[in-house]
C-alpha cells in the first residue's frame, strides 16, 4: 500500500508546488507505476520484468531531463 502512496504524493506534490505541469505529473507517475509492476511481479519472465523496469527508468529520466 506504501508505494502507490508514495508515487500519488510524487505526482500531486509536484503539481501543488508547481515543479511539473499535470501531463509531466501523469508521464511521473506512469513510469513509477511501471517500475512497481516490474519490481512486484513474481510470475512473469525475467525479460519482462526488466522491460517494465527499464522503460520506466527511462521515462523517469526523460522526464527529469525535461525538467532541468
């Protein structure tokens, strides 16, 4: 329960302090929640679960270099 708590408090706090517009928040979000699926699952294939992992990695950095 933490972890989805943990990305709606990422996601609203950095549109309440006006660090990201809300489709930057959503874009947030949406590569914290593919890293949970990667890093809960235990019964998919490994590759699959570091493509999950991977691709939010990436739209996580994407998007902080989109901030900077």
């Amino acid at each position: 329960m933490i972890p989805p708590l943990f990305i709606f408090f990422i996601v609203m706090g950095s549109i309440y302090f006006g660090l990201a517009t809300p489709t930057e928040s959503a874009a947030f979000g949406a590569g914290g929640a593919l890293i949970l699926v990667g890093l809960n699952r235990q019964n998919i294939a490994k590759w699959v679960r570091r493509s999950y992992i991977a691709a939010g990695l990436s739209a996580l950095v994407l998007l902080l270099l989109r901030l900077t």
